[in-house]
C-alpha cells in the first residue's frame, strides 16, 4: 500500500543516455513534484504540476522533461545526461489545498558513469 | 542563498532527554514551515508543521516552536528515543501555498541507547 512510489531505485547508465523515472501516488493527491537532492544533500525542486498542468518550472536544463498522463502520474523524462545529473531524484505529492504537507517516495539515485 | 539554514549538521544525544532542532529562514514571506525525518535509503516523512499564526503546535513527543521575529524554529522530541535517529530536514513554503517548499541542509540526530 505504497503511497508514493517510483522506479527504478537506482539507476546506473553513460554519459548522453536518455532515461526515464516513474512515479505514482494512490493518495488521491492533485499536485505532484519532482525535487532534486544533489551531492551536497540540498533537496531542491524542480517541477510542480496540479491535475496534469505545470504550475512550477524551477531553473532546469530543457534536458528535463516532466510528464503527467493523469493526476496519478509524473513521469521524469531526462535526455544526454551529463555528469552533473548524479544525484537522487524524489517525486512528491500533496493536495493543492492551504496548508497541505507533501509526502515523498524514496527516491532514485541516478549515477552517471 | 540557503534561505532556509540548518547550522548543527548533527547532534547526538541519550534515550529519554530532550532533542532540540533548530532552524533559521531569511525570508520574511515564509508563512509555513514543515519538519521532515528521513531515514537512509528513504524518502522524506512529513512530521509536523506549523502555520505563521501559530507559535507553537504539539503532536505528541514532537513540538514545533516559531519566533517569527527571529525567524527561528525548533523542534523538541521529548523524550528521545533510539527509532527517531534520522536526518531532520526544515522546509518552508511562503504565501500560504505549500506547492514550493525550501529545503534546509538537514541534520543528523543520533538517539544513544
């Protein structure tokens, strides 16, 4: 009864691979996030989106592509990654409400070699 | 610009004494502020939070303090136990919409048997 959950867990691929991270909430949540979690543990995010619209768009490289199929779903699509793309990918969830806390899956350690 | 900070990067301290938390924001329009536990290898875990009205909100062993005109938060665990060592993360978000939380750098408690 996983609440928020993405895969893969880890993923390991080369320099200018184009890879994808899943994630999928049963919580019933309308908005969900995707935040960054770099070398120096800063957890940052990225994107937002609420019922398949993006509402936040953070400085990040046009490489990333987010999609939502549906409310459920956001999808991380990431094209020539680079080194510098190492770090821990979580996807978030949270009902678009005042005041509403967001809940995380585990995460995604993404190296590239 | 962290503009969430968490200064102690760790803290140690024995079953059954308090914990205190602390973390400082630099922007006055932050008007949530939400706590985080993160064991490794997981994701974040909503803990608790408190909204800018408020001074003080308590669930159970965990209370969560606000000095808005120091900018200053803390956490009290009281009393501590082996389980809550974690790495605590402070977030808050600014204008009542939780969509965009700021991160601090987190700190690792450590609870000694």
């Amino acid at each position: 009864d996983t609440a928020v959950s993405q895969t893969p867990k880890y993923l390991v691929t080369q320099m200018g691979n184009d890879k994808s991270i899943k994630c999928e909430q049963n919580l019933g949540h309308d908005t969900m996030y995707w935040y960054k979690q770099d070398s120096k543990k800063f957890l940052k995010i990225m994107f937002s989106y609420n019922n398949k619209e993006l509402i936040i768009n953070e400085t990040v490289p046009n490489r990333f592509s987010p999609k939502s199929p549906d409310k459920a779903h956001l999808n991380l699509h990431i094209n020539s990654l680079e080194l510098g793309d190492s770090a821990v990918y979580f996807c978030a969830s949270s009902q678009r409400h005042f005041n509403q806390p967001q809940h995380f899956g585990d995460g995604t350690r993404l190296s590239i070699l | 610009d962290q503009q969430v900070k968490q200064n102690s990067p760790s803290l140690s301290v024995q079953e059954g004494r308090i914990s205190i938390l602390n973390c400082d924001y630099t922007n006055s329009m932050f008007d949530y502020f939400l706590w985080y536990k993160k064991y490794p290898a997981e994701g974040p875990t909503f803990l608790i939070s408190i909204s800018s009205i408020k001074d003080k909100n308590e669930d159970g062993r965990f209370t969560v303090f606000l000095n808005k005109s120091a900018k200053h938060l803390s956490l009290h665990i009281v009393p501590s136990q082996p389980g809550d060592s974690a790495v605590y993360f402070c977030a808050a978000s600014a204008q009542g919409g939780s969509e965009k939380l700021v991160f601090g750098k987190g700190m690792k408690l450590t609870v000694n048997p």
